[in-house]
C-alpha cells in the first residue's frame, strides 16, 4: 500500500515582505502552524490569542527560530470588540500596514439539540462567527484606508456544508463564515482586498483532542480517502496559497482541504 503521509513543503518566498495577522495562533494547531508557514515564506507576523501563556511560549519559539524582528504578539479574546480594534492598531502601529489576515479563532464542542442550552450555542457563535465578522470589520477598515490592498483568508470547516449529530451551533457557525466570506468579499473588492477561507474535515491537534470523543475522531479519520487526518500545516499550505499572488483572482471562496468522502 502507497504511504500517504505528506512531505513537508519548504518555502519559497511566496510572501516574502509582507505582514500579517494571524488569530488563535498559540500552539500547535491550524493558526500555529500557520503563524510558522508564514515565516517560512518570508512574511512579518503579529499573532494573536486569547491565552496568555500559551501566546507567550509561541512568540518565543518562533523568535527564536526565525528572529525576533519577525514576530510579535498580542493577546486577545475576539469576542471582545475592544481587544479586536486595539489587536489591529497595533498591527499597523508595528509594521506601519497590513497585507495579510488569518481568522483562525474558532470554537467547537458536541450536544445535541435537545440538550444543547442558549449559552452553548451563543458561545460557539460569538467565538466562531461573530469573532470573524469582528476581525474582518477591523482588518477592513485600516485595509481600505491605507489604499493599498490586501488579503483575509478565513477559517471554515466541512461542517459548514455537512450535517452532522452534535453538532449544530459550530456547523451553524461555520456555514456563517463562508456566507460572512462571500459577502465581505464583494465589498472588499471595490479596494483591492480578496476574501475567501479554507474548509478543512479532520486536522489533528492537542485541543481537538480534548474536546472530541476518540469514537468521533476514529469514525472520522475513517471517512478520510487518505485513511488518515491532516497536519495542520497541510491546511496551512492552502492558507498560504490564498494569501499569495497565485491566488490573485480568487475572492469569495470557500477551499475545501480535505480527503473526505460521504
């Protein structure tokens, strides 16, 4: 049997004297590897996350790999509108613009309807939805007055257009964002900024691991034609793409990265 495990991909420049913004960027999962993607293909990245000490290991690690000049880091909770303005002014205050935002913040969880309470659903919602919808609206307002452009790439999932059990407020949620991406898109476009998101099925990381029963995750993985989950730099190649010029008459896509069948 061919092995399907993927071969990483080195850089190539792709982004090279660019900055962006990159959201639930601490650890070891999508944003993380995207925050390293990023560096690795030449660009400037301020990354964000609502914990603190988490922020504070990522930072280092990738200070001290790729030079401090090349990171920075704020916290911030996006469902705070506060912490989202003043996470984007200080974008710009350190880099003097910005070209490139991730909105990686997401939440998840599993309940079912009739057990699932307002403050469940309204959580995964305002974390998830509303937290992009936050950041966009701040990412556009400084991308539109500074005239020269620039990209947002948003996080979806498969859920978004798949029915699942449990989980109804993060597919809501999800289906959201690539409707808030479309839509933002059109606008965006009139000054020069695309919008589009990736849409991944299954990508392994320890959070998901503690928030998922390990039956979901094996009848899932098992859905995969590659027989197996991504790693979150694979979903963070496709980021990359979106974020560079070969993606440059792309807008108000929703990519779906995933090996998954019906």
């Amino acid at each position: 049997m061919t092995d399907n495990k993927a071969q990483y991909v080195p850089g190539h420049a792709l982004l090279d004297g660019r900055t962006a913004v990159i959201t639930a960027a601490a650890g070891a999962g999508i944003g993380g590897a995207t925050a390293r993607r990023f560096l690795e293909e030449g660009a400037r990245v301020l990354v964000s996350d609502a914990h603190a000490r988490r922020l504070e290991e990522t930072e280092g690690a990738l200070a001290a790999e790729f030079g401090a000049e090349a990171v920075d880091a704020q916290v911030c909770d996006v469902t705070d509108g506060a912490q989202v303005r003043a996470l984007f002014d200080e974008a710009v205050r350190i880099h003097g613009g910005l070209d490139l935002v991730v909105n990686n913040a997401g939440l998840g969880g599993t309940a079912e309807l009739v057990d699932m309470t307002d403050a469940q659903w309204s959580r995964v919602l305002d974390v998830t939805l509303n937290g992009t919808f936050r950041c966009t609206r701040a990412a556009l307002r400084h991308m539109k007055d500074a005239g020269r452009g620039g990209v947002i790439v948003n996080n979806a999932s498969v859920a978004g257009w798949r029915a699942q059990a449990g989980q109804a407020h993060y597919a809501a949620a999800k289906a959201g964002v690539m409707a808030l991406t479309r839509c933002a898109a059109v606008e965006a476009a009139a000054y020069g900024v695309r919008v589009n998101a990736v849409s991944p099925s299954l990508a392994m990381h320890p959070h998901l691991v503690k928030v998922t029963s390990a039956e979901l995750l094996e009848e899932l993985t098992a859905r995969e034609a590659f027989g197996r989950y991504a790693e979150p730099w694979e979903v963070a190649n496709v980021i990359v793409f979106l974020a560079s010029g070969y993606s440059s008459y792309m807008t108000g896509e929703t990519v779906s990265v995933s090996s998954q069948h019906p």
